[in-house]
C-alpha cells in the first residue's frame, strides 16, 4: 500500500503503537492478521484514500479524561436533581431514594431519550451544558492525548483525506494547533472563506495539507464544492457531523434532531466518503445507528462501501453494530462490505470510577444556573420517561414531594409551575393548562361506562365544544408565533391536534377527527417527534375503523383507471440525478423526492421520468422505487411513472439494461442494483405499462444540447448569459444583504459579473473544439463538477484530433475554474444543467398540438424563461401559460416534508378529489376562485396553516368499544404540553415549500 493506506496499518503494527488488536473466539476472522488483507483490497479500490471515522471514546485518554458517555448521563442528572432537593427537608434520603431509582431505571434506558427528554423540557438552555466539552488546559498546554496528536498529525501529512467525528470536544482542533498545524475554519460565507483559502493554500506543501475544519449546515454546504478534490490536492478535512462545544448551535444531541434524516449537505459529503476512501471507524459505538440504521448513509452505499470497524469486544456491542454486520457484505475476498476488527486504543483511559472535576464542575454550574424549579420539571420529566419505559414505578411519594404537594404532578401543569415566574414563558401557560383541562375531561368521558354515555351529557358536550373553540385558537397563537422565527409549526403543535381529533372522537365526527389526528402525527414528525408520530398513526385506524369499501373504492391502489394512457403528464425540472441531492434548503433527498412525486400524483396523470434517473439514481431506484433494498418494487409510484427513452431502444426487450450498456465511457455511474433494473425492463415490456414509454430523438437532443451551449457563450448572446447568471447569483445571495452596506453589495456585484465573464469566455474557448455532439459529462468533467475529480484525459478523449498544444491551454482554463470551485460552481451548473432540462421539454412543446407540462418552482422560471428565449430564434417556439395564479392564495404553497411523508392511501384519496382540477389543468383553463377553494381544502394538511380543526358543535357522545377507549387513553398520556424554558433547538435544515399546482403550460407560438 501507499503511504495513505498505511495509516490503519502503521496505526497497529509500528511504534509508537496506537491501536492494539486482539483475537477472540467469538469472531475469529476478526483479527488483523485476517483483516489485514482485506483492508489493502479495500483501499485498491479507492486509490488509497482512508477516512478516520473517530468517536467519543478517543477523548476519554488521558490527560484530555473526558467521561464516556453513560458516566456523562449520570453526572447530568445527578447534578439535576442535586439541585432539585437542594431546598428540600430530609434532602439526603430523598437524593439517595432518586438515585437508586434512576441507577436501576438509566440501564435500561437509552442515553439519548435522556437527552431528549431535556432538551424537551429546556430548548436551547439544554445546549449550554455542551461547554462543559470545551478543551482544557494541563501544565499550560491543551490537554490533548496521543490519539489527538496522531490524528491531527494523519490530517497534516495527508495520510488521511478527512477525518468524522460525531464528538463535540475541540480536541482534534486544539491538537491541530499544538502542532502548528495550517488549518481553517469554514464559516460557510463563500465571500470570506474563498479568500482565506487560496490565501493558507499558498503556504501548503506535499507534506503539509492545508486542514479545513468544517462545522455546521453552511460550512457543509461550502465545502460540497470541494470533494472533488478529496485525497488529491493540499487539502484534508475535519467533519465536525454532530457540531462543537464552541457553537452550541451547531449540535446535535438528541433523538428529536435526528428523527428526520441528516440535511442532504451533509448526507451528500458522507456518501462521498464512503464512495471514495476507505472508513476505518474507532472509538464509535455505533449507537447512534440503532434507531434509524442507515443514519450514516452506510446502508445507502452498502454495494460500495469499505469499512473497516474497529470494536473493543465480540460479546457486548450495539445493536446496530450487529445488525451492520448481518447486512453488509463481510466476505474475505470481497472489495466492498464491512470487515470486524477486534481491539482498541492504546494508552490509559478513564473508568467509570474516575472523577471528572472540570467537568463535573461545569455541569454543576449549568444545573445551577437553571435554578431549583426547573430542575425539580426536569426530574419530573425523567422519572415520567423512566417509568414507562422500565413499567416499574417509583415510589408516589418522591413525586409529591417534589410538586410540594399530596398529588402526583402533572407535567404539562402543576404546583411548581404554578408558584414560578414565569413571564418569559406566559404564551405557553395559557396552553399548558388547555391541555391539562383538556386531557381530565377526555379522561372523565372515556371513563364513562356505555349507558352514562347514551344519557343526557349535555354539559360535557359543552365543555367539549368550547374546549375545540380554545384549541384552535391557539392553534392561531403559536402557528404566529413560529412564523416570525422559523416558518415551521411550534415544536408541541401537535399535542393540541391530538387533544382536538380525541374530542372529535368523543364526540362522534370521527371524519374531523381523523383530519386532526393526521395533521397531529404530521406535524410531530416535521418536528422531529419521531415516536409520537408513529403513535398516533397506527392508533388511527384502531380510533376510527374504515367502513367496507364501496363500489368506487375498489383497486384505490391504482392511481390511473383509464384503460390508455393518460396524455396529461408532466416534467419536472428538479427531477435530475445530478441536483437531487442538493437542494438549497438541505432537507434528505429521499424526502425531497418523495415529495416531488406525492405532488406529481395529486396534480397529473403521470410523470416522466428520463433515463439518467431511473438508471442511475440511487434515491429514485434504491430509496423509492425499491426502499430498504427490496426486490418488490413501490406499485404506488412505479404506475405514475412514465420513462423517456431514446428512440433507438423501441422494440427492444431489454431497453433500461441496453441504455446502461451503450452510455458514454465517461458517464459518471452510481451504484444501482442490476436486479432492480431488470425488474423495471420486465415491468415496463408488459401491457400496459409499455404504452406509457415516450421516445425521444437521442441524436437530435445531443446536438440541440451542443447548439443551445455554443449559442450561451457565443460573442452575440454573451452579454446576455452574464446578465442573466448574475440575476441568478443575486437572487440566491439576496437573503443575506440586508446587513451589508451597499459599497459592499456593489463589490461583490462586479466581482460576480467579472467571474461569470470569464467563466463564458473560458466555457466559449472549449466548445469550440468539441464536436457538433456535446454531453453534459463532458462539460462538468472539464469544469471537475462530479464527486471524483476529473483527470485532464477524461475530457480530452472527448475532443478529436487534440494537439499538445490545445490540450495544454484547455487545461490552463480549467485549473482558473476547478481554482475557485465556491466561485464558479453555481454558474458551470446553470450553464450546463438548465439547457440539459430544458432541451428534450422545449423540443417535444415546439412539436405538440396541445400542450407540454412541466413542474416549475418560481426561483427556477427566470432559467426556463431565459432558456425559451434563447431558444426562439428556432423554427418552432414555445411560450409559457400557467394555470391560475397562486401568488397572493394562502395554499399557494405546502411544505414538502410533510408531502413527502403522506400514506399512499391519504394520496390516492386527496387525488380523487382534485379529479376536476386535474382536467382544467390538462385543458389548459384558469382555475376559478372555487378551483382554488377546493385545492386549499385538500392541500390544507400539507401546509403549515392546516392545523385549525373545521367542526361542527356536538350534541352526543359516541359510543367506543374498548379497544378505542385502550387505544385512546394511550394516545391521551402522550398529549403532554411542557412548558419551555428556553426557545426551541434549531431544525437540522430549512422548511421546503412546493408550489401548489406548481404546473406550467408549455406551448407552441
């Protein structure tokens, strides 16, 4: 191996040794003379680039003696309820009672619902604790041990391209410089860390990388534009995955956080990692894997990934870890899979004896600074999650003495709540004891036996009544309140949908009952409550049974009914494997996907789907057509889906399978299971599936493509392309131009309209050697746009007859571009990408009788218009006609997350309703005031102003078996409204709204 893939092996073979290896019977392959082989294998394959994927047991070596995570557990909650007692009579028995509770309890209890039972409880005040992890000092220097050093040291001298670490200590940073090391901090502002970087690349060698230290969503997002040139040039990169101490904004701490996937910034970066370099994975207990298995994205690029896992014991792993090892390919001769390598650091460590001073000192202080009341709310809150975890209960009367009272504390609203302060959080007092109110009177009615509830409850059905008009009204309070902050639903919205859909239920609207009940487990899981949405979604159809299907309800599966193929069916310009994952407001690109489809099924009779995507996208094929790997395609979406084919593949059997065979040697290939690709060809050969193929002239679209690209860059409309791609960087800069002066604003204007010159003149001087046929592999090859970096000779070969001479100049115009990849990124993409969308779209629109239909957000129509005007100097023009103007509507927009999310069945029904808008659409009619009522209606629950219930007053109670009575007691103790301390931790990435209908009209002049 070379130099770089000698770092897991000089770790465990030369001194100073770092990792020591050991054997044992319970995995005997698991030793590194059997492991060893297979790890030169493994980096053979990836040109002997290795990633150090670091956990947190790297920092519990002294001196750095940070407590691994259970002793950190502890610490937390006895310095909580240490300050919890801390006025109160007999404190040491009560303290001692407490603790021998929770010593019992926590076993039992993963780590991170304690955290998230916290963070619940404190918002952002939870986050402060995280300084304790703040690097100290020993004997005047930061206390960094041998594992930091070495590690630092890997990133210095390129013996690694990039470290992860899910650790929030500033350790790795505080190593990096002990040693001296060149590193930066990536603020994520391309204006200020462009500069910086070329400024530090300067002073870098062979032997000495350039470190880029890279934290947090923005920072993620910069440095996309850098993997390129992973492993290959003067830089290496640290991955701060969960944040740091030092920017408590940026962790991520709990289950809440996590429940929706990591932003697709950063799922982009790791699924390039485990594409591109080896993982050798140490110090990490995989528990972060166990809710959610493909957390790291290692499941996703399991047909490629190359781990080498270093575990300290056989017998006692996580169950994650277990379940890795069933699932990835751990074969002796195989060059991709997981290999078990059993052993550990070397070096002395803490032990769950030690004592952590520092550290427990800054723990007490933050405990301290919360107060007495709200610990006493926090150690309620956990003894409520412990108790139902465990199905142990504790003693009554240690609740009563912390509520000061002789009855069990609620949590949404009790006696230390009431003697508080609590004008910070007055907004929320008002709701927590709705709920309370709410929740005795649900209890009360599901207690009533059958003939109380066939009497006169008049009054109940009155108090009933009014509770509904108070809840929506509050509904209307924190709906406001969040809209100036986040534009997203209040973190305990949902507890306010359940209590409505409960009384509904009670109250026999079982149809009002179940929109509140799907807008509550919607909401709590675009907020992260990943438990409660499942909750309350499998308790639905145990509260509110369907009746027997009637005649139109038969076959709801099938989306489309008409015996042909429909003719209404539409593009969809964000449907493209290269942008899928990257989307601006970083949200997982399954989700995003998802979406993009649910609206397509609501909104059309089909979809086209191009080649490149349903040939080589792993999130439409692996996540979406066949999720989790599956053999069994997803009937739901594959019958909405039509594929656009070259021409010359009509009348083959096998057209998918022979598109892959005949793609460009140079064609950027995702891995794809062969399988799923044939179950596709067989699906789509039989009748009727094979009438929804479209073909395409293949040759004629290439060289559109080529005309379209030589005409953007050409002298006469060169003018007009940099305009146009400065009005584009514009819009996507302006949210962040308030606070610059406007000396400033015009700098960085010039600097874009000089960038975006020169890009054109450099773009102008390539085309020209090209051939009349031009891909669009060729033109992000040149500008080094792919996840690989791109070696001069793979756009090269795409040139005919190349002298040394234009090779020469062509590769001194592209190290101006691949130089300044934050600069000139964003405008290769437009330049390249939107001809590639609009091309096939344009042509088929300039040939069609009625009308072509395409999906357009607003930000991406000034690209479409720019490109149809270019394109009007052909034969056969095309203009746009949208169907009705949304603009100023309030359901103008739903948010994707929550679309992405909807049930199958929820989508089939909610598209037989928009039936007569589907029809005016196809037609090419406005939609009417009422179109427009009814589209708000059905989309009311995709969008954040969905959550007032639409009731009618009740007169009766319902009768419920008990089977609903069980289930809705259950339902009823998960409605629990806790008060906040703090504002609530930020969401992990931006809320998404799609355009409803979203759909434009192409026709021809």
């Amino acid at each position: 191996m070379g130099n770089k893939t000698n770092v897991i092996e000089a770790a465990i073979t030369e001194k100073p040794v770092i990792i020591q290896c050991k054997a044992d019977p319970k995995e005997p392959d698991a030793d590194w003379e059997n492991v060893s082989p297979r790890v030169e294998l493994f980096a053979s394959r990836v040109k002997g680039r290795v990633t150090l994927f670091l956990g947190s047991a790297i920092s519990s070596f002294k001196p750095a003696k940070l407590p691994m995570w259970n002793r950190f557990i502890e610490l937390l909650w006895t310095s909580l309820l240490n300050k919890a007692t801390s006025t109160m009579q007999e404190r040491e028995g009560l303290t001692q009672a407490f603790m021998s509770y929770f010593s019992i309890a926590l076993e039992k209890v993963p780590n991170y619902l304690v955290t998230e039972i916290i963070a619940r409880r404190l918002g952002k005040q939870y986050l402060d604790l995280l300084g304790a992890f703040s690097a100290q000092k020993a004997d005047g220097r930061w206390a960094v041990n041998h594992v930091h050093e070495w590690a630092a040291n890997c990133l210095v001298d390129g013996s690694v391209a990039a470290i992860l670490t899910t650790n929030f200590d500033d350790y790795l940073e505080k190593a990096l410089e002990q040693i001296n090391a060149p590193y930066y901090q990536i603020t994520g502002n391309p204006h200020i860390d462009g500069p910086e970087i070329l400024q530090r690349l300067a002073t870098t060698s062979e032997t000495q990388r350039l470190v880029l230290i890279v934290n947090g969503g923005k920072a993620f997002a910069f440095v996309r534009s850098l993997m390129p040139q992973l492993g290959r040039g003067r830089m290496t990169f640290l991955f701060k995955l969960h944040g740091s101490c030092y920017e408590s904004a940026s962790c991520i701490d709990t289950r809440l956080q996590r429940a929706q996937g990591l932003p697709s910034h950063l799922t982009d970066i790791l699924d390039t990692l485990l594409q591109r370099s080896v993982w050798f994975v140490a110090g990490f207990s995989g528990s972060d894997m166990n809710d959610n298995l493909d957390y790291l994205r290692l499941i996703s690029n399991k047909e490629h990934a190359r781990v080498v896992w270093l575990s300290y014991s056989a017998s006692r792993m996580e169950d994650a870890l277990r379940r890795l090892l069933k699932t990835m390919d751990r074969s002796p001769g195989s060059a991709q899979g997981l290999a078990l390598l059993l052993g550990g650091f070397a070096g002395d460590r803490t032990t769950p004896k030690d004592d952590f001073p520092l550290f427990n000192k800054s723990v007490e202080k933050w405990a301290n600074n919360l107060g007495t009341e709200w610990c006493k709310l926090v150690v309620i809150d956990l003894m409520v999650l412990l108790q139902a975890r465990i199905k142990e209960p504790a003693d009554p009367a240690l609740l009563k003495k912390l509520n000061n009272s002789s009855e069990e504390p609620r949590q949404d609203w009790n006696e230390i709540l009431q003697d508080m302060d609590l004008r910070d959080q007055e907004s929320q007092v008002f709701i927590a004891k709705l709920c309370r109110e709410s929740s005795e009177l649900l209890k009360q009615v599901l207690e009533l036996a059958e003939s109380d509830a066939q009497g006169d409850c008049t009054h109940l059905c009155g108090r009933m009544n009014s509770m509904l008009t108070d809840i929506n009204e509050q509904h209307v309070v924190l709906q406001r309140a969040t809209e100036i902050d986040s534009n997203g639903p209040h973190a305990q919205s949902w507890v306010l949908s359940c209590l409505g859909g409960l009384i509904l239920l009670c109250c026999g609207q079982n149809e009002a009952a179940q929109r509140a009940l799907d807008i509550s487990s919607s909401t709590a899981w675009i907020v992260g409550d990943f438990e409660t949405h499942v909750l309350i979604r499998d308790s639905v159809p145990i509260l509110i049974p369907a009746g027997p299907p009637g005649p139109s309800d038969k076959n709801t599966g099938d989306l489309v009914q008409a015996e042909k193929p429909s003719t209404y069916v539409a593009f969809n310009s964000e449907l493209d494997n290269v942008n899928s994952k990257m989307n601006r407001f970083g949200i997982p690109p399954g989700h995003y996907t998802r979406a993009l489809l649910n609206r397509s099924i609501l909104f059309t009779d089909g979809l086209t789907v191009s080649p490149n995507i349903l040939t080589n996208s792993s999130v439409f094929v692996s996540e979406i057509l066949f999720p989790n790997d599956r053999q069994e395609y997803n009937n739901h979406i594959l019958q909405h889906v039509y594929p656009l084919l070259p021409q010359s593949l009509r009348g083959h059997p096998e057209k998918l399978q022979t598109y892959i065979a005949k793609r460009q040697g140079n064609y950027i290939r995702e891995p794809i299971n062969e399988q799923h690709i044939k179950i596709l060809d067989e699906y789509f050969e039989k009748a009727p599936n094979s009438d929804r193929v479209i073909y395409y002239d293949e040759e004629r679209i290439s060289e559109k493509y080529g005309t379209c690209i030589r005409k953007l860059v050409d002298p006469t409309h060169a003018n007009l392309t940099i305009e146009h791609l400065v009005r584009m960087w514009r819009s996507v800069e302006k949210d962040s131009w308030w606070n610059l002066t406007q000396e400033t604003r015009e700098e960085r204007v010039t600097v874009a309209r000089d960038s975006a010159q020169r890009l054109v003149e450099i773009i102008h001087e390539f085309v020209q050697c090209l051939p009349k046929v031009v891909y669009r592999s060729t033109l992000y090859r040149f500008a080094d746009l792919f996840d690989e970096a791109s070696d001069p000779d793979s756009y090269l070969k795409a040139i005919p007859n190349v002298t040394s001479e234009t090779a020469s100049t062509l590769e001194f115009l592209r190290k101006e571009i691949i130089n300044k990849p934050w600069v000139y990124g964003p405008f290769c993409k437009e330049l390249f990408d939107v001809p590639y969308k609009t091309n096939i779209v344009f042509d088929l629109a300039s040939r069609s009788e009625t009308g072509t239909f395409v999906f357009l957000e607003p930000d991406a129509l000034s690209s479409w218009e720019f490109m149809a005007a270019l394109s009007n100097d052909d034969t056969r023009p095309v203009y746009f006609k949208t169907s009705g103007d949304f603009d100023d509507d309030v359901y103008a927009k739903c948010s994707s997350l929550l679309l992405s999310q909807a049930a199958d069945s929820v989508i089939v029904e909610n598209r037989k309703r928009l039936a007569p808008i589907r029809e005016k659409l196809a037609s090419g009619s406005d939609l009417s005031k009422q179109d427009k009522m009814l589209v708000g209606s059905v989309m009311g629950k995709f969008t954040q102003s969905s959550l007032q219930l639409e009731t009618s007053k009740a007169e009766k109670l319902a009768i419920l078996t008990d089977e609903q009575r069980t289930c809705a007691k259950t339902l009823l103790n998960q409605c629990t409204f806790l008060v906040r301390s703090g504002p609530p931790l930020d969401r992990m990435y931006q809320e998404s709204k799609l355009s409803v209908p979203g759909v434009v009209s192409l026709r021809r002049k």
